[in-house]
C-alpha cells in the first residue's frame, strides 16, 4: 500500500513498526523511514494550513471588498 493521506500513512508506520519489532528490518532503516513520514506529515501540515489561510482570506476579500491572494509559489519555476 503506498501511503497518500493521514490514515494510509498511519497504517504504514503502524506496519513499519511491527516489522521492526519482529526483526524483520533494522533499526536504521526504521529510522530512515521515520524520517520519511515525518517529512510526509509535514507536507500534509503545510497542506491543511494553506486551506486555513485561503479560507481566512476569502472571509477577509468578502467582508472587506479586498482582493487579497495568496501566492501561488508551487507552480512557479525556479529562477536563475
């Protein structure tokens, strides 16, 4: 299963887990993934705040007539 919100996610660690517990991967490659989920969680973090602030902006823009916009820097390229 290839962990793509909260719950798989959970359920990856939780396998992760067992495995590690009966010895059937190290302790560096569990450290290695745990290092992998928390950079996933992170990202879902991140995610779940930019829906805060756009929803924040969007009462702001609709009581105060404004038209605040929230940067959209994952599209842009990199510049040299």
């Amino acid at each position: 299963m290839k962990p793509v919100n909260s719950k798989s996610l959970l359920h990856f660690i939780f396998d992760q887990m067992e495995k590690l517990d009966k010895k059937e991967s190290t302790v560096q490659e569990a450290q290695a993934q745990a290092n992998m989920c928390k950079q996933a969680n992170n990202l879902m973090m991140y995610e779940i705040k930019r829906a805060d602030i756009e929803m924040r902006l969007a009462s702001h823009n609709a009581i105060y007539k404004d038209g605040l916009k929230l940067r959209e820097i994952e599209g842009k390229n990199f510049e040299e």
